[in-house]
C-alpha cells in the first residue's frame, strides 16, 4: 500500500489541490508543503464552509493531523500569523499541530518593493506575479544572503545582516527603480517581533519526516502552483520562482526520490490560468466567458479573473512525464454541464508559426447535471466518454473525478491508501 502520497497541480494553478489534499487527508499523519510560499490559494469546503489556505497545509482542518512547512517554502511571518490567526477564530486548534522547517527563506518588505517595481518596470511584459515578494525571496535564497527563520533568534546578528542586505536592496529600489527605500526598523517588524511567537512552532521537517517513517506513517505532499508554472519546465518566463513538480520534494522537506509512492496529478476538466504568458488552449470568446461564470474562476490569492480555455491533452502527457504521475484526478466535471460540444487538445501543431497551435478532437457535451455526482454510473454517458477519452489520449488512469467544490463530491475510483 502506499505510504508517501503527492498532490501535484499539472497545468497553471487552481486545479483543486486543496480540495483534494484534504480529501485525502482522513487516512494520514502528515501533511508536507515543500515549495511556493502564499502565492498559493487553496480552497477547502467542508459541509458548506469555505476555508481559503495559502500557507497552512491542507491538512489543518482533520483533528490529529501534522502540518509541516518545509524548507522550500519561502515564508512571509505576518501573513502566516494572520493566518493562523483567522483559522484559531473559528475555534481550530492550529499551533499545536504546525512545524516550521528553520531553513524556511524569509519574505521580507524589499522583496515585496522589488516584486512590485520589477512588474511595473516590465510594463506590458509584465508576468502577472500575485505581488507577494515571492521571485525576490528565492532570489536572495540562491544568492546564498537571504534570511531565514532561523536566523530571528538572533537579535544582533539579525541587525546586522539586514543592514547589510538593506543596503544592497535599497541601492536598488532607490537608483535603479526611483522607489522608496525600506528600514531596518520596517524590517524587524516584520519579522524579529513576531520571534517569540514562531520559537515554538520552529523544527526540524527532516528529521519529523524520518520518525513518520520510521513509525510507517502515511504522508500526504502538497504541491502549490502547478506544473507549466515550474521555474525550470514551465513557460518561462511567465512561471513562479520555484520547482513546482515532483522533483522538488527531495530538495524541498526532506524525502528521497525513492520514497515516493504514488504522484497524483490534479487536472482541471477545462484549462485556466491567472497572470500573463502564454496558453494555447484559451479560449477569448463566450464559451471561455461561460466557462469563467460557471466555474467561478477567479483567483483564491489575488481576486483576478482567471483565463479559460479547453483541456490541453499535450501539456498533460509532457507534464505526466515530468512528475511521473501515476494517475490524475480531473477536478470541476459539473462545470463542463451543459454544452453542446467540448474540445480535447490532443497535441500541438509546431510547423505553422512561432506560438504552437492546438490540434483539437472535438466530443459531445451533456445537457444533464454532474454537480455532486459521486458515483462513476451517476455520470452521463457522455461524460464517461469524456474521461475515457482524455485517459485515452494522455495514456494516464483518471483516480479520482471532482465534481463540486465539497469534500464530499468526489468520485474515487481507486482507493490509494
Ligand atoms: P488549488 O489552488 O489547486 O487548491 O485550487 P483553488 O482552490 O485555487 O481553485 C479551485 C476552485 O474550484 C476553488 O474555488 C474550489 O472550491 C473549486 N472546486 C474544486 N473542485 C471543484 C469541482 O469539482 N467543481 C466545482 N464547481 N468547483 C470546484
Ligand atoms: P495555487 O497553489 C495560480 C502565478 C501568478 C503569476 C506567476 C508568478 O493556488 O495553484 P508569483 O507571485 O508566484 O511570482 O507569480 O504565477 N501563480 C499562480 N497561479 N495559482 C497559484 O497557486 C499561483 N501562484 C502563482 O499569477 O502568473
Ligand atoms: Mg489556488
């Protein structure tokens, strides 16, 4: 059976990762984010109540349930007190049950100046980022001078690296940009003042990892973002500023390669995508709108609309590839209800120009409701036939099928623990 168990999104965000996380999350000990940082937006809904995640783990609302923050993630302390704080309001016990890796990256407010004057200095190449520091963060973690958690427990050490790093960053936002520069004072409180509130929940992820295993227990990875958002795969250089597909766990919570069981891919049954770059598949007509209007697609993080288009097939097959998906769960089934017909991207035509253009395989749609179906035969013909024909053309098993925002509306054709 397995044991270690990842949720990876394979397009560009928003795929239902954290409805499905916490899905998954009734037979587990642990639950791991491993990159990203609160660009991520992931939505839970549990008996009709919302609860929007961006740094948390999916796992925060099963009782008993670890959340780990692993190195990887790039962290911004007040945005995880906030939080924290939101969900302890609705009577969640969260801090007992949260651990925050020390080697975690800090996000602090030049990184936010620079996120914010890079976006407007790039004008209409502008990549769309969601403005929270995050490309500024990780580039100070590879320049081997960034902050991280451990280092606020050092008052006078922590001075004096900001100093150093604020004279650096503010040569930059002052000359280069015409921006204003950021104080250390502004600095320490966002991050040294909060110190005494994160010690406790400050660990070691790696060596947490190791007891789960050696105790034999189920581990759950959450992937942020999506695959054609990696920094290295996706379609640079409209992607975020960390390895978004399955290679990233190793390096960012503490897990071998090996211990990897079993790699979900969440796919969206349409395609969609917030910020700029590009997206063969979208669709910039009244089909996209409906789409859009249906699915609600508007982004958990920022409230920007999301771009719509038809499934892309191709994407799929590289990113399956890339990440080694052993199955996908193709999320949002109800929002496809309704039209007369619905396209399959099954490759991309390279010959004719520059940008690829989808070669499409055109299927009927269904008239009737998917919304809350949870069983395979609840389904219309015509939308089983839409699965197999997306498994057939991607050569991937479709596990799970999502057909409402809810825990429960979920067909699970393969129990994976
Ligand atoms: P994530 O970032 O991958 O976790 O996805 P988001 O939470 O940002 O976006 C997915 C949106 O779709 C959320 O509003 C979910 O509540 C919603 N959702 C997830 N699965 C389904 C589904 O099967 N049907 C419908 N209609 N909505 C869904
Ligand atoms: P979840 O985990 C969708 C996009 C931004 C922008 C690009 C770079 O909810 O799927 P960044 O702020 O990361 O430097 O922005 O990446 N982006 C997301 N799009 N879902 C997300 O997360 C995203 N996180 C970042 O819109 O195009
Ligand atoms: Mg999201």
């Amino acid at each position: 059976m397995n044991k270690n168990v990842v949720v990876i999104g394979t397009h560009w965000g928003d795929e239902g990762k954290g409805k499905i996380v916490d899905l998954l999350t009734e037979k587990v000990a642990a639950v791991v984010r491993f990159q990203g940082g609160h660009n991520a937006g992931h939505t839970l809904v549990v008996e009709g109540v919302t609860t929007v995640l961006h740094l948390i783990p999916s796992g925060i609302l099963r009782q008993g349930v670890r959340c780990l923050i692993g190195n990887g993630v790039v962290l911004s302390i007040p945005d995880l007190f906030a939080e924290i704080d939101k969900l302890e309001a609705t009577g969640l016990a969260v801090t007992e049950r949260l651990v925050v890796s020390f080697g975690c990256p800090l996000i602090m407010p030049y990184h936010i100046a620079l996120d914010a004057c890079r976006e407007r200095r790039r004008g209409n190449q502008k990549i769309g980022t969601t403005g929270r520091g995050i490309g500024p963060a990780y580039e100070d973690k590879v320049a081997r001078r960034g902050l991280r958690v451990q280092d606020l427990f050092n008052e006078q050490s922590l001075t004096f690296k900001l100093e150093e790093l604020l004279d650096y960053h503010n040569f930059v936002l002052e000359k280069y940009f015409g921006s204003k520069a950021i104080s250390v004072a502004e600095c320490l409180a966002a991050s040294a003042a909060y110190a005494d509130r994160l010690k406790p929940l400050v660990g070691d992820v790696v060596a947490e990892l190791g007891s789960l295993k050696a105790a034999g227990a189920k581990i759950l990875f959450e992937g942020a973002q999506g695959a054609l958002l990696d920094i290295d795969h996706g379609t640079y250089p409209f992607v975020t500023s960390s390895n978004t597909t399955a290679g990233a766990i190793s390096s960012g919570c503490g897990v071998g390669p090996l211990d990897l069981d079993y790699i979900l891919g969440i796919t969206k049954a349409y395609t969609t995508r917030v910020g700029e770059g590009p997206f063969p598949t979208e669709l910039l007509n009244e089909t996209g709108q409906y789409l859009a209007d249906k699915g609600h697609e508007f982004g958990s993080t920022t409230g920007r609309p999301r771009r719509c288009g038809w499934f892309d097939g191709y994407a799929l097959k590289r990113v399956s590839q890339l990440n080694s998906l052993s199955a996908i769960c193709l999320t949002k089934m109800d929002v496809l209800d309704g039209l007369d017909e619905i396209s399959i991207c099954v490759d991309y035509d390279h010959s004719v120009a520059e940008d690829p253009r989808p070669v499409y395989e055109v299927v009927p749609g269904w008239q009737e409701t998917t919304a809350g179906v949870r069983t395979l035969a609840g389904l219309p013909a015509n939308a089983r036939d839409y699965l197999a024909k997306i498994e057939a053309v991607c050569g991937i098993p479709i596990d799970f099928v999502s057909t409402g925002p809810d825990r429960e509306d979920t067909i699970v054709l393969k129990e994976i623990f």
